[in-house]
C-alpha cells in the first residue's frame, strides 16, 4: 500500500486538543506499521500559530488547493464566543471553508473535531449528511441541512465528525482502523492508554 497523506489544518485561536489529539494518534499509528504521514499546516503558510489557550505551533507548511491530500482533519475552536480567532472567525473569512471544499472535491476524506464541523458546513459538505459537533454549537447546526446525530463519532463514508475536543481521539483511532486495519488501531490505542469509544457508521 503507499503511503497516505494526512493534513491537520491549523488556524489562529484553534482548540489545542482537536489538533494535537488526531495528530499524536496517526503518528503513533504509523511508528506502529500504518502507511501514513501526517502534517500540521496552515491555509497561508505562517510560521507560528497561537492556539485557543495560548500553545505556539510552528506548523510544517502550507496547505493548498493543489497539495495532495488523502485526510484533512479539521479542528474547531472559539466557536461559541465568537472569538476574533478560531473557527467562527475562520467560518466568517472564509478561506478555510474553501481549502476544505477544494480538498474534498478532489477526494479527500476530510475529518472534523468539534466545532471543526462548523468550518465544514460553511464548506457545504453536510447538507443532507449525519453529523456531530460540540454540545456548545448542536443548535446552531440544527438549523442547516445537516442531521444532527448525539454520537460521539460519526462516519458518513468522506465525511467523518466528532464531538468536543477529546473526541478527536476516538475519532482518528476510527480512521486508523477504517484504513489500515483494526490491529494497527488496537496497538495505537494500547500505546495511548486510551479506551475507545464506539463509532455511528452511517455508510
């Protein structure tokens, strides 16, 4: 199998976890036999990035339109307090939407965290489609095509959310299986300490 590409997509006033947590998974799923790579990127290249809570990450590069990709993950943050930086912000400006409208059209698989899933409504990729996102933005997401489910992940096939933050976790677990076997995903897990949560497969 060749190597797949993963990208996390990282913006100004991201929640730390919903990075950091689907990007320790698939690096420890690769150190344990998974064909992937995985990067921290930026829609405009900046050298630094400042999350939610104040962690600077010096992200790998640039993501563009034409970079290839296999699985964008997406993380929220700043949603429900209308921060200047976050998602909401990003939602609003509307670059990141795109990028990830780009990214799925070519056939990317594109995973979000939390209120991430605002960023991909905003990209139109959950009309009609089950999805979940933090309990702080479930009615807002209730009030656009989308089909609000209460799981903890879900798995519309090229589209996969998760809940609040943590469970970014259980979502790239999820993915590491679906893609690479349940045994590389057992031996991730194990190495983590963590104990998984079950999956709402819609397809």
């Amino acid at each position: 199998m060749d190597e797949a590409r993963a990208a996390v997509l990282l913006f100004e006033g991201f929640e730390e976890l919903d990075a950091i947590g689907p990007y320790d998974v698939l690096r420890t799923a690769a150190e344990r036999g998974a064909p992937v790579s995985v990067d921290l990127a930026t829609a405009d290249g900046a050298a630094t990035v400042t999350a939610s809570k104040g962690l600077r990450v010096e992200p790998d590069g640039r993501l563009t339109a034409a970079d290839d990709v296999d699985y964008l993950i997406v993380p929220g943050g700043g949603w429900a307090s209308r921060s200047e930086d976050g998602a909401w912000a990003e939602a609003e400006r509307g670059v990141v939407p795109d990028l990830v409208a780009a990214h799925h059209d070519d056939g990317a698989t594109v995973a979000s965290v939390c209120t991430g899933a605002m960023l991909l409504e905003r990209a139109g990729l959950l009309d009609g489609r089950p999805a979940t996102t933090h309990e702080s933005a479930k009615a807002y997401l209730r009030g656009t095509d989308a089909e609000v489910l209460g799981e903890r992940v879900v798995d519309d096939g090229d589209v996969v959310t998760s809940g609040g933050v943590a469970a970014g976790v259980d979502m790239a677990l999820w993915l590491v299986e679906r893609e690479f076997g349940a045994d590389v995903a057992e031996r991730t897990a194990t190495e983590l300490e963590h104990e998984r949560a079950e999956v709402r497969k819609q397809r």
